[in-house]
C-alpha cells in the first residue's frame, strides 16, 4: 500500500511538471523531481530537504563538488552526477546556437560569457575568436586555475587563434568569489596579454571578467585606455 502511494506522488509530481514546468515548485521539490531519475526507489523528498538543508539554495548544491555532494545521506555517485549535469547542460543549451553569433556590441558580449561560465566553480580564461564582422567563430578554454586565481597561457591563444583564422579575440575570465571588480592584476595582465599579442598581428578587443550573473568589460571601464 505504502509503494502505491509513493508511486502516485511521484506520477502526480510528473504530471505537474508536464503542465506548467516549474511554476508553483519549491526548491526541494524541484530536486526531489530531478533525483527520481537517479533514485527510482528511494524517497527522495527527504533527500531534497537534506540538500536545502546543508546548500540553501539550488545553484549552490549544482556548484557544489561531486564528492561533497556524496557525503549527503541519499546521495550516491549517480545522483550527484545528475546534478553536476545541470548547469553544465544549461549552458550548452543556451551556446549551443551561438555560431557566428554577432559579439560587436558590449551587451551581446557580456551575455555570451555569462553563458559560458554557467556552473564554473574554479577561474579559468576563456577565448572568443571573431571575423572582420564581429561575429563568433570559436571559442574555448585557454587555461584553468583554482577558485582565487588562472595564470595566462599566451602560446595556446596565438596557436587558438592562427588556428581558426581569426586575427580577433576577446579574452574573458571568472571570478568564482563573486566579485566582479577588476583587480590590478586584472588590468596589470590586460596589458601584458595586448602588447604579447600585438606583434603576431592579433587584435585584442576586450577582455570580460563575470562573476555570477554580472560581467563587466574591461574596454568599457576605461581600462584598455591605458594600453599604448
């Protein structure tokens, strides 16, 4: 008796999310939803509040590490590899359409990189080779850190960007922390990048530093002024 009623909850959940999508869902249950598909037998109404409980909100449990995510009760390897999939599929739905995609305004910018850096926990650099038009032709990651700080890997932009045949890029990086004011080494390494790059007749048009939802360009703020 106690299996039908758990059956019928989880089929009346379905059918609620089939209508409306999220609308009406608190956290937990939206992770209950989620964690159906992981743990087919298993109450995993408890385990969402366990999740809210330790993380408090959504986007903080899908940052978390995949081993922290275990140490929850109800959470096995499976499960926590379905959520770490979540924001990493949120961006690749929301870039997934982005070639040629026109970056020649601050704004159009600003969006692409928030998008790419969906679910990033560590800093890391990010590359955006363009046309003559200003419009996406690849980008990728140039480098990786830890979640205070990235070194520049100029070699792998020259070869990155000879190598799509661009001579325009944009440079972009996260701050895990959540602050998104550029320090001095941001600007310092701004500088260093543009002159390493001049040279071998690659234009450096911005660089964007994003921090949660918020981006911020390094060309708008005045500093690409100083870069002689």
């Amino acid at each position: 008796m106690a299996e039908n009623i758990h059956k019928g909850h989880r089929e009346r959940m379905r059918k609620k999310f089939i209508q409306s999508g999220f609308d009406g869902f608190t956290s937990h249950e939206i992770l209950e939803l989620l964690l159906f598909y992981s743990r087919p037998r298993i109450d995993t109404n408890v385990i969402a509040h366990r999740l809210i409980d330790k993380y408090h909100s959504i986007s903080a449990v899908c940052d978390a590490d995949i081993e922290d995510l275990k140490e929850v009760e109800g959470i096995d390897e499976s499960s926590a590899v379905l959520i770490k999939m979540i924001p990493l599929l949120a961006r690749e739905y929301m870039t997934s359409d982005s070639k040629r995609l026109n970056l020649s305004s601050y704004t159009a910018v600003c969006d692409y990189f928030k998008n790419q850096f969906l679910g990033e926990t560590i800093e890391k650099i990010r590359i955006a080779c363009l046309d003559d038009k200003l419009r996406l032709v690849s980008g990728t990651i140039i480098s990786e850190g830890s979640p205070g700080g990235v070194a520049v890997n100029i070699r792998r932009i020259v070869e990155f960007t000879y190598k799509n045949k661009c001579e325009n890029v944009i440079l972009a990086h996260n701050h895990p922390n959540g602050d998104i004011i550029p320090s001095s080494d941001d600007i310092k390494s701004t500088a260093e990048i543009f002159n390493a790059l001049k040279p071998v007749g690659i234009n450096l048009l911005d660089h964007i530093i994003v921090a949660g939802s918020q981006a911020i360009s390094l060309k708008e703020s005045g500093a690409f002024s100083l870069l002689k």
